[in-house]
C-alpha cells in the first residue's frame, strides 16, 4: 500500500506557497498549490491529500468558509487541516479551531515548525500498526479506521481531537495536565497555549454528546477521562438526538433498541 503524500497548500501569496512547497518536498511530501478557495474545493472532490494547509485570507471565498465545507462534505470532514493566520489575528484563530481545523501557525511562521505540525497530523491518521478498537460506555473508538460512534452513532472527529481522546481514554481515571495533553496530542508545538486544549476539549466534548461527560475538567490541572463509564440512562441518550433532523421511521425504530452490552 502506497502511503498518501499529497499536501494541498491554499495560499494565494507565491513566496509563501513556494516556500512551503520546497520545504515539503524537501521531507518527501507531494505539494499540490492552489491559491483561490474554490479551486481548493474543487481538487478536494477529485482527490484526498493526506493533509490541507490552509491560508485564511484568500482572494475569493474565506479560508473560514473553506474549512466549513470541507467539514460539511462527508468525503473530506476527517482530513486534517492547518490554517495560517495573519498575526495578531487571534480571532480568526479561535473561528478557525472551532470550525475544525486541526492545527493553526501565525504567519510568519517557521518552515521546519510547520513540517513537523504536518508530519504529526498526519501521523494521526497513519493506519500501519492498527490499534485495537476500545469500547467504553456509550462510546467506541476505532483509532486506525479513524472512526468514533457514541451509541452506536458516527461522530465526526479531527485528528488532534481524536489523539485527545485516545490519550484520556489510555490513562482512563488519571488526570491528564494541559501539558501532557499539549505534548501528546499536539507533539512540538510550542505555540499552543492552554486555551486551545480548552477550545479543543471543549468541542469534542460537544460532538461526543451522551459521553461528554466521561470527560471530567479537573480544575486547575487538566482533564481525566472517568475510570468507569457511568449507567446510561435512557432519557439522557433522547437528548441528544435532539439536534438531529429525524431521517427516517426506522431510523427512529432503531433508536429505540439498547444495545446488548
Ligand atoms: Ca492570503
């Protein structure tokens, strides 16, 4: 099995996007460089990059609105994107994170910073040696398939959020530090502050929906995922299906049946 090379860079300034593409093909990666967003979106329906960089000031839709889709587009919603914002655009930044994107860099950045951002990310996704597949409670996490369901739902996750919940779920019952989780999920990246882990906690939190509260914020230190998944109660799993536009009869029937675990 050939290993996916490809980087789409979206960036329309040609001194930052050449830059980017000498120093990845330096490290063996196959840039693709496009510079308008549609463009990007188009590719993105062809072909499967192993990861996006992703600019957020584009000349014709905005860098926002591109992740949003890519996010949106079931083909595309586990690909890891890094987006590079403009300085003090701490704004954008924080969008950014809670549209999904799985990394971010300031421009200017470090060439060598952002391919070790990438080659992390990446790596999250890498499938070579298959972990096995955890269940607990409500929730089951199939690391190399890259594939999370929370009673028996899909659950869109991103690659940092995904090794956010794999490292919780290892040390099951142990609080995890910010730190620890920075160094885990997030690797060298000296630039992450404790916000982004809270930004980033915070959203899977919200995508795990009946299991969100397997993950306990313990003040002033980190995160710890719970040693036992708590009884499920029935009216707790009606919740959150709440937000879900209701497909079909069967689908509702289906609900209804507890799985036998
Ligand atoms: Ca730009």
């Amino acid at each position: 099995m050939s290993r996916n090379r490809g980087i789409l860079v979206v960036e329309d300034e040609p001194a930052i996007s050449d830059l980017i593409a000498f120093h990845l093909k330096e490290e063996k990666w196959e840039p693709v460089v496009v510079e308008e967003g549609k463009r990007a979106l188009e590719l993105l329906e062809k072909t499967l990059p192993a990861a996006v960089v992703l600019d957020l000031m584009l000349p014709d839709i905005d860098g926002i609105e591109v992740l949003r889709r890519i996010r949106e587009n079931p083909h595309t919603k586990f690909l890891p994107v890094l987006i590079l914002t403009a300085r003090g655009e701490e704004t954008d930044r924080i969008r950014g994170l809670e549209v999904g994107a799985d990394d971010y860099l300031t421009k200017p950045f470090s060439p060598r910073e952002l391919m070790l951002r990438l080659a992390n990310l990446v790596k999250g996704r890498g499938a070579e040696a298959k972990p096995p597949v955890v269940s607990f409670g409500l929730l089951e996490v199939d690391e190399g398939r890259f594939r999370v369901t929370v009673d028996g739902e899909p659950v869109e996750i991103s690659a940092t959020e995904m090794r956010l919940l794999t490292e919780l779920l290892q040390h099951r019952g142990k609080v995890l530090s910010r730190k620890q989780l920075l160094q885990k999920a997030w690797g060298f990246m000296p630039n992450v502050t404790e916000r982004t882990i809270d930004t980033h906690v915070k959203r899977l939190r919200r995508k795990l929906g009946p299991a969100a509260s397997y993950i306990e914020t313990v003040r002033g230190v980190g995160y710890r995922m719970v040693e036992e998944p708590p009884l499920v109660k029935p009216s707790q799993r009606e919740k959150t299906k709440k937000c879900e536009p209701k497909a079909t009869d069967q689908k509702t029937s289906k609900r209804k049946t507890p799985r036998a675990t």
